[in-house]
C-alpha cells in the first residue's frame, strides 16, 4: 500500500507542477504580446476591417513591420509608432495582427501579435431607392438613399450594367447625389456592393426621366437678348460666364446656342464659372500675383518666373490672363504648405524662424528679386535667399533655371530635383523624356494616359486646344497610372465641381 501511495503522489506532484508552470508561461506570453501590440485598445471584437492598432516598441527599436500574415509578405519596415490605422484581411472570424521590431544595432525582435472577432454576417444585405419611393423625375440629379448590413464597405454606383472586373470601389455611403444618364425614358441604376467577406453584390433600380421636350440639352451653352453667355448644367441649372477669358476656355462663339429670354427665364441660375483648369494662367486686375487654376474654383499661386518656366516653359507669358479683381470671390486660393499667419506673414511656406536664420525677409516672398522664390531657394535648390547670384558666375539664380543653368554650381539641368516642383491638377503635358505620350493630371493628383499625339482622336475625346498642351522644358518624375486613360473630358464642364462620394461630380 506504502509503495503504490509514493508510486501515485509523485507523478500527481509532476503533473501539478508542470500544469501551473504551462499557465504561467502562457500567461507571460500572452502578457508580453499584448503589451506591445492591441487591437481596438484590446476589444474582443469588432464589426468592421478597419481597426487602430496600439504599438507599445520596446527599448531602442527603431523600425517595425506589421502585417496580417505571420509570414510578413509584402509588409515594409517604418518607423517605429504607437498608433497606426489598420485593415485586417477579408473573411469573418478570428483575425491576428502580428508585429515584429527592428532595434538600433539591426538585430530583430520575436514576433508579437494580437487577435480580434471580426463578427459579420456570412451573406449581405443590401438595397437602396432613388428620390424615395418616386417612379418619375423631372431632373437628372436624383438622390440615392442606401441601406445595408454590417460589414458592407464599399460600392461603386454606374449608370451601365457594372463590368465582372475592374471595378472601383469608393467608401459606402447612406446617402448620394447622382446623375443619371441623358436624354427622356426609363433609367436604371446599378449599385454594386462589397463587404468585408470580399463578396460582391449587384442591385439595381429604375426610375422614368421625363425630361422636358423643349429642354436645352445638357452641357450646351446658350445665350438670350442680354450680353451674358451660360452654362447649362446637369443639375438643371445655367451658370454664367463673367469673362471672355473664362468662357474661351471651354469653348468657342460658334458653339453658342441662341435662345428665346422665356426659355433662359425657365432655368435657376447656379454659380458662376470658373476658368477651365490646365488652360490659362491667371492674374486679377491690380495685382502682379500669377495663378493656376485646379479643380472646384481652386487657384495655387506661381511662385516665381523660375516656377512657371519649369513647369509651362518659354512661353508661359503667352497663358498668362488677367480678369476683373471682383471675380477674385468665386476662387479658392491653395496655399502649400499652409502655415499660420502669425508664423509665416508673407505666406510663401517659409516661417519666419527659418527667415531669421537665412537672413531673409517675412515680409517679401523674393527677398533677394532674383526671379527665384525664397521657398525655392530654401527648400529645392539650396541657394542663398539674399544674394541674387549664389555661385558668383554674374547671373542671377532664377535667371540660371531659365537659361536651363544650375543656380548653384556649373552645368546644365537635365532633370528637376525629385519632390519638387509639381503640376497643377488639370495639366496635359508630353512626357518627351521617357514613354512619349500625353498625360494629364487629374482631380485625384494621379496622371493619366491621353494620347500619342495632340492629333489622336483620344486627344479631341479632351476637348482641349492644343495651344495648352505643355512640353516640359526639363524632365519632370512622375509615376503615371498603369494601364489607364483618360478617354473624355473630366475636367468637369460646370466648375465649381462639387466632391461626392469621393469623385467629382458636374454641376
């Protein structure tokens, strides 16, 4: 009995031991990952991808890489933070984040992770009614009312039956402003929808346009008795036109329609247009301040002669018009980057530390009146804001940029420094230097394919004179979207456009 006593207790004594000691290890385990990395501030579960991630880096780490994926495929390493929005990877149920660091002598940490509940349904539900339970409009402008389950995350609105791929997805919205298609009769739209399953779902409504027999059609331009010319725009309103400059360019006399003052008196007028960006340069009346015009009424000024010939060449004078300094209140101005007054009161980037330190002056965006920014000098060619002629070779630093010179040392540019300057949204420029084709930038600050030449047919699908097209006098980096063009005019006749549902939308 003693003997088969001792035999039984030893082997429950081991076992106890190893099973506290195990809980004990897991604990610490799970403890240490925890308090490097959690999700949604350590909540069990969560109804959407999106989450926040809090990163607690250990001691002298300097770099991290998260990732959804033990294995880190395609993760980067970044600098080491503390919070970091995140998307955990399609599909509902349990989802881990893992992390691991980088220290400052390149050796690696172990890999930390976190788990979380993606708790949405298997299939979803989705709908949505335009204008409410209309059947009729009167106007193409119609509101798309959107209801779904949880999980559902974006959708992609069309007026065409959706393509099986290629699809572009924005954001999901309860609520959107839309367009349907020209012309009398029945019109059907399509929502498709795509949750966090990464499952697609497609619906679609109709509703009867009855648009008016004798209506203008949409995009045209027409004029009554009086002087002024107008805009007809997809939201059934005119907009007038304030300035030949403006009007010339979107179009041309020959493009007026004449109508009777009861036809123009049946329309609401909307607001005035804008200049049409990627077209004229512009100045207002009693100033010498040079802008480009970008998309929704926007103006981002020209800093300097050595700015607007590196980014329109020798003939930017030429683009260069001036309108009444009363139109000045339909633009916007964009300021980059935008610094408080107080700090920066001559509004060129620069703030006044900095100026302190330079030896130039808060008060004059030129210091020196070399044809050459103080910000230019400062941030991207690195020469003197205070002296008009930095390498002493007798010509003066801007001048240098035009003449195609470094401003600062012997030898010619090639090619403009990287994160520098860049174009106006709105631009068509040749990209001479690399694939040969017409680009323009778009609203999105992306640049798209146009056309080989300005006398393709995807050139004339723009509606753009050529006498804008640029041909950069330097070589200007840019990343072009693959595989994707520009196959009309997106610049949206109707300025201002107004942004919905993350596009750009006419009037």
């Amino acid at each position: 009995m003693i003997m088969k006593k001792k035999q039984y207790t030893i082997p429950l004594f081991f076992s106890s031991f190893l099973i506290v000691v195990s809980v004990f290890v897991c604990s610490a385990q799970g403890a240490s990952a925890s308090s490097y990395l959690s999700i949604n501030s350590g909540s069990p579960r969560t109804v959407g991808r999106a989450v926040s991630l809090s990163i607690t880096p250990p001691a002298r780490a300097t770099e991290m890489k998260i990732s959804n994926s033990a294995s880190f495929r395609g993760a980067q390493w970044e600098k080491v933070k503390t919070q970091k929005d995140w998307v955990l990877s399609y599909g509902r149920g349990v989802k881990r984040v893992y992390v691991k660091f980088k220290y400052e002598n390149n050796t690696l940490s172990p890999i930390y992770s976190d788990l979380v509940q993606l708790a949405i349904p298997r299939s979803m539900s989705v709908s949505f009614t335009i204008n409410g339970t209309a059947t009729t409009t009167v106007q193409r402008e119609v509101t798309l009312d959107i209801s779904h389950s949880t999980g559902v995350e974006e959708m992609s609105i069309t007026n065409e039956p959706p393509p099986k791929t290629g699809i572009d997805f924005v954001p999901v919205q309860q609520e959107v402003t839309w367009f349907v298609s020209p012309g009398r009769g029945d019109k059907t739209v399509y929502i498709t929808f795509k949750d966090a399953n990464n499952s697609t779902r497609m619906v679609e409504k109709d509703i009867f346009y009855d648009k008016a027999l004798h209506a203008v059609e949409e995009g045209s331009v027409i004029k009554g008795s009086g002087s002024r010319v107008y805009y007809v725009g997809y939201s059934g309103k005119i907009h007038p036109f304030l300035d030949p400059t403006t009007f010339h360019s979107y179009f041309s006399f020959s493009e007026v329609q004449y109508v009777s003052d009861v036809v123009l008196d049946g329309y609401h007028v909307g607001k005035p247009m804008c200049v049409r960006p990627g077209t004229w340069l512009i100045k207002f009346r009693g100033s010498s301040a040079v802008y480009a015009v970008e998309d929704g009424c926007y103006i981002r000024k020209i800093r300097s002669e050595a700015e607007a010939y590196v980014l329109y060449g020798r003939q930017w004078p030429k683009r260069v018009m001036t309108i009444s300094s009363r139109n000045k209140s339909l633009y916007k101005e964009r300021i980059y980057p935008l610094l408080p007054k107080a700090i920066d009161w001559d509004r060129d980037g620069i703030d006044k530390e900095t100026e302190r330190r330079y030896g130039s002056s808060d008060f004059r965006s030129d210091s020196d009146n070399d044809r050459l920014s103080d910000y230019e000098e400062i941030r991207y060619w690195f020469t003197d804001p205070v002296e008009k002629d930095t390498d002493g070779d007798g010509i003066y630093d801007g001048n240098e940029i035009i003449l195609g010179r470094l401003p600062n040392g012997s030898g010619n540019i090639t090619q403009i420094p990287q994160h520098t300057y860049y174009y106006p949204r709105g631009v068509v420029m040749y990209r001479w230097w690399d694939d040969k084709y017409i680009y323009q930038k778009g609203n999105d600050r992306y640049y798209y394919r146009v056309a080989r030449s300005s006398r393709d047919k995807r050139f004339s699908a723009i509606d753009l004179d050529k006498k804008f097209l640029i041909r950069p006098p330097f070589e200007m980096p840019f990343v072009p979207q693959k595989k994707k063009y520009i196959q009309e005019r997106t610049d949206g006749l109707g300025l201002p456009l107004v942004k919905r549902n993350n596009r750009f939308e006419l009037l």
